[in-house]
C-alpha cells in the first residue's frame, strides 16, 4: 500500500470583545447618535444591535426611535461563546413654552396671567422676563410697563432651554 497523508486545518479564534455597558440621554430633537460609540472599553467592530427599534447603521435615531435597552451582540463560531453588551437608551422631551400671543388690556383692568396670552399648550413651571419685574406670572395694568414679556421653560438636560412671547399693549 502507498503512503497516505492527510491534513488537518486548525483555526484559532479570539475570543470576542463586546466592551462595556453605556447610557446615553438625548433629547427628541437631537440629531442621530452612533451606539458604537457609546460602549465602554474597546469593543470589536463587526457585532449587530437589537433593541426596541431596529437598528440600521448602529446609529440611533431620537425623533423616530424609541428609548430602551439596545444589545450589541459578536458572533463566532463554536466553541467559542457570543459576547454582547448593552446600552442603555434615556430620551427627553424638549420644553414647550406655547406659542407666541399677545394680550390688548384696559389701563384701569385688573391683573391678568401672562399665560393667557400664550397660545398652544405651554407647560408649565416656567419663568417671566419683560419690561417689568413679572410677580406669580401677572401682569397688572396700572402699575405695569407694556411690552413684550419673555416665557421661558427650561429643558430636563440635555434639551436646551425655549422660550414664547407675549406681546402686552
């Protein structure tokens, strides 16, 4: 019989590196942010996302995604084990101050609420800046300068600040 030889390929495959946990927050408005980018440690590229909202890219999008638990996931194959980590999606709504308005009052009238004269539907807890020094949002005609006065919400971080008028006469 002849000699007979065969071969055998060994292939070694590092085990895979998901980083670490990460959070981001964003605001609704916020442009698109890249989940990658958002774990710890030195994560291996390659992986894929699951989470509330599908994923495409790796880049989540604040205005038409939901906020939740996103898992980054590297597969190989047998024996080696899957690694995955996660980030943790928190979403903020900016503030609504209303809509600009205006408020046309009798000199001799009593105090009115700025708030009136904004229009839409303004949260509220915000805080009142014009002409004059602005006490429990009211504006009172005869002691009053007219103007416009400045409605201002702030944000819950890391939506800015907004802010609406209402112009007095």
């Amino acid at each position: 019989c002849p000699p007979a030889s065969a071969s055998v390929t060994v292939t070694v495959v590092t085990n895979p590196d998901a980083g670490t946990p990460g959070a981001i927050t964003l605001c609704t408005t916020d442009a698109s942010a890249d989940l990658f980018t958002q774990l710890g440690g030195t994560p291996d590229a390659g992986g894929t996302w699951t989470g509330p909202s599908a994923i495409v890219g790796g880049q989540f999008d604040p205005a038409t995604m939901n906020a939740g638990i996103y898992t980054y996931t590297i597969t190989v194959p047998p024996p080696c084990t899957d690694a995955s980590n996660t980030v943790t999606v928190t979403l903020n709504a900016p503030p609504d101050p209303g809509v600009d308005g205006s408020l046309t009052l009798c000199a001799t009238r009593p105090a009115v609420a700025l708030f009136t004269g904004l229009g839409g539907s303004p949260d509220a807890g915000g805080s009142w800046s014009g002409p004059s020094a602005v006490v429990g949002g009211l504006f009172d005609p005869t002691t009053m300068t007219a103007g416009v006065y400045t409605y201002t919400v702030n944000g819950a971080a890391p939506c800015p600040p907004a802010s609406a008028t209402v112009t007095v006469n």
